[in-house]
C-alpha cells in the first residue's frame, strides 16, 4: 500500500475541481434560466454568494457520492488511486463524510508541512493509495 504524492494529489484535486466547476457553471446557468423563464425575480441571483453557494453543495455531494461509493473520483480514477481507512480497507461513510465536511475548509492545505498529509486526511484517518 504505496502513498501518493504532492503530484498524484495535485492531479485529482485539478481534474475534480475542473469537474466540479464545470457542474457549478451548468447548475447555475440552469437554476437561473427556470428562475428568469418563471419570472421568480427574487430567485434570480448572479452573485458571488449564489455561486459560491451551488459551488459548495456539488463539492460535498461529489465528494460524498464517489468516495462513499467507489472511494475513487474520476480524477483518483485517471491517477489510478484511491481512498482507504489506516487499515487499508475502503472507510467508512462517517469517514468520508468527515472528509468531504473539512475539505470545505481554506486552511486544508495548509497542514502539509506539519501533518506530512492534509488535514481532511488526518482528522478523518483516511490515506490516498495507489491501486
């Protein structure tokens, strides 16, 4: 059970990102199109907190299908790799919720050089492996 590196992790988080950005983009395009093509003014938001707000729900429903499911995401599947518990087996739902929940968080990335991994894997006892 081989560890990942910063190359691997930094693939995955690039093409599920691109991913989630683009689901962002269509979701959003489409909630306001039903919004203007119904005349709900009120649902009708361009903003940053609109965006941001679609953003964030994609990102843990994303996260918490594929990981729970698969413990892969298609960019752990393009790197071939995937999440597993510290005994090497697939985590639990608690696990990957914990998971996906702190990967929310800005700070995230920052723990690297202190935790020698990322603190959505440290407080959830999850590694990304390669299969």
């Amino acid at each position: 059970m081989n560890k990942v590196g910063i190359g691997t992790r930094s693939l995955n988080f690039i093409v599920d990102t691109f991913i989630i950005s683009l689901l962002t983009f269509l979701a959003h395009h489409a909630w306001e199109f039903y919004a203007f093509y119904y005349q709900r003014l009120f649902i009708v938001s361009s903003s940053f907190n609109a965006v941001f707000l679609f953003f964030s729900v994609i990102l843990i429903v994303y996260y918490l299908l594929f990981e729970s499911i698969f413990a892969r995401t298609p960019g752990k599947w393009l790197s071939l790799s995937k999440v597993v518990n510290n005994k090497g087996t697939k985590p639990s739902f608690l696990r990957i919720l914990l998971r996906t929940i702190v990967r929310l968080t800005v700070i995230d990335c920052f723990f690297i050089p202190f935790l020698d991994k990322t603190l959505h894997d440290y407080l959830s006892g999850t590694e990304v492996v390669e299969i």
